[in-house]
C-alpha cells in the first residue's frame, strides 16, 4: 500500500511533465497546420531573407536593416531550412522566396524555426504560472484523495484517536507536512483522524509521542469546558489505535520531529 502511494507522488511529477510536453505538443502541431493555408505576411520575407544572408556568409551584406534590427536568433533560425535547400540570397526581398525551391516551399522551410520559440513561450509561463499561483496547493489535491483512502484502509476506517468510524468524518493527516521535503505523502506520514481531532492536531493542541500516546494541550481548555475535557482530555496519555500490519505503523522520527515543534 505505502508502496503505491509513493509511486503515485512520483507519477504526479512524470504526469505534470508529460501535461507540458502534451499542450506543446498541441501547440506546435496546431501551428504548423497553418503553414500550408497562409502566405507570407507582410514583413515575413524580409526575416526569412536576413536568416538566409547570415547562414550564406556572404561580405556583402545587402538586408542590414533586418540583420541588426532586434536579436537576430530568430531570423537565423527561419532562414535555415531554405539555406539548406539551396535559397540564395537576392538583392530585392520580393525575390527571396521565389528562389530556389519555390515559394511554397521555402516557406514551409522557414516556419518550423518560430516553433523553438513557441515552446520556449509556453514552458516560461508554465513556470511563472507555477511561481505566481503556488503548485504546493495543486500537488496537494492530486495525492490528498489517493493519501486519504489509504491512510484510512490501514487505520481500518477509523480515527486512530477515539475511533470514530463514520467515514465521510474521517481525514488522512500528515505528520510531517507534505509542503516539506520529507514530508512525503506515505502511510508511515500519516494519522487517520476524525475531523475534530484533526482540527486539533494542526495546531498541536493535541499532539502524538513517539511512544504512540496522545498528548493534550490542556491549558487550552478551559474549566468547565465538559464538552473539550469530554472529546480531549479524556485521551490524554492513551495509546492511539494503529494499523495491524506493523509496516503501516507512523514513523517514530516523524512523530518526534514533530512532536518537538
């Protein structure tokens, strides 16, 4: 089962890389679908020219403008595909692309070069959309479902502090949370808690030893809270409930580290 779990945090990382590659993917190929439906825009030759003159070398530079005009790695990247298949460079633009292998085909030559850049696009603002809006929170509701469900099969249904058993009020907990580094989202990591005592766990009013028993924040409650002494500090000093299959058990360390905080 912990097993599972943590192939399942691994397949996030593998399944939000393959996302990407999948929407550049799209991208691109919606892109290049286009290239056979629209001729050349209006300044287009002009690029694809300037590409040509840089890949042919020549002294004689006969489109500077377009050559030293903004980055020229674009310009480079079109001219290319014609280059290669044997376009020359001319003294007039409007006969660029009429050379060598025509104009269709020089621009279809020239096209696949934009489509680096495209790529490069969509991955920075994959990026920045991953710095701006936070992919803790995300990651977080991919595994929380699959964490939740096994947490609870090994705890066998039921909060492992006053096993409750009503399952849709049974949460899987992490000891260590799962925005640190090794607070990975495996069984060993986890309490299965009903969501009262998981409201209390967060903040440690109630807190969990490495010897498994519960430790109650007493100072918290106040007298004659009956209901607080009743649902709280009735488990004070008692051993949780904790799976039968002693693999499952939550880590010692884990419940140390977070036991001193």
């Amino acid at each position: 089962m912990s097993a599972f779990v943590r192939l399942s945090s691994r397949a996030i990382k593998v399944l939000r890389v393959a996302a990407l590659a999948l929407i550049v993917a799209v991208a691109c190929v919606r892109v290049a679908r286009t290239w056979t439906v629209f001729s050349a825009t209006a300044d287009e030759p002009q690029h694809i020219a300037a590409g040509i003159e840089w890949w042919g070398g020549t002294d004689v530079v006969q489109h500077e403008p377009w050559r030293t005009v903004n980055p020229p790695l674009a310009r480079i990247a079109v001219g290319l595909g014609p280059h290669l298949a044997g376009t020359r460079s001319t003294p007039f633009l409007r006969d660029m692309l009429y050379t060598g292998p025509g104009y269709a085909r020089n621009l279809m030559l020239s096209r696949p070069g934009i489509l680096p850049f495209l790529a490069l696009a969509i991955v920075l603002t994959w990026l920045l959309a991953r710095r701006a809006y936070g992919e803790t929170t995300v990651q977080t509701r991919l595994h929380q479902a699959y964490f939740r469900r096994d947490v609870l099969f090994v705890y066998s249904n039921q909060c492992c502090v006053c096993e409750l058993k009503v399952r849709p009020l049974l949460q899987g907990a992490h000891i260590v949370p799962d925005s640190e580094a090794v607070g990975a989202p495996v069984v060993q990591n986890g309490l299965s808690l009903c969501s009262l005592h998981h409201a209390a766990y967060d903040p440690s009013t109630i807190r969990i030893k490495a010897d498994y028993t519960v430790a109650v924040e007493n100072e918290w409650i106040e007298a004659g809270d009956g209901f607080a002494r009743a649902s709280l500090s009735e488990f004070d000093g008692r051993r949780i409930h904790l799976p039968s299959d002693a693999t499952h058990h939550p880590n010692p360390d884990f419940l140390n580290e977070r036991f001193r905080r």
